[in-house]
C-alpha cells in the first residue's frame, strides 16, 4: 500500500485498487509483472471501462425493449 492506492498479488492473478470517498476500488487486473517496466493489465479502470460499461447496458436494455416490443406486436 502507498497512499490512495495498493497492490494486491493473487494466486494466479494481481489487482491494483485506488481509495475513494466510498471505499476501495480495483482500477486495474490481470496484471503481470514485467522486468524493469510498468505492469501489463488486461482490464483497466477509468473513463474508457465506464463508458464500455455503459454502453452495454444500454445495448441490453435497447434489446429487452425490443424484444419485449415485438413479442406484445405479435399476440
């Protein structure tokens, strides 16, 4: 831990977590060391996850009330 921010090395697995007014967030995962360089993560946290996220949501949202719209349309 330093600060706002830790490191937590997993079996198999090591996570970056940051400090927010809410409590402890991981803000990076599927992290692996590299020799004298910045860790490689495979997910990231920040503006380009949320807005994936979001868009997701939305996209399942808009299909669930499409369908739904459809299956009323046919009875």
């Amino acid at each position: 831990m330093f600060g706002q921010q830790a490191r937590a090395v997993l079996e198999g697995d090591t996570v970056f977590l940051s400090a927010f007014p809410d409590g402890w967030k991981i803000t990076a995962a599927g992290c692996e060391p590299r020799p004298e360089m910045p860790y490689r993560c495979d997910v990231k946290g920040g503006l380009t996850v949320r807005v994936l996220f979001t868009l997701c949501v939305v996209v399942v949202v808009g299909g669930l009330a499409y369908f739904t719209t459809i299956g009323l349309l046919q009875r």
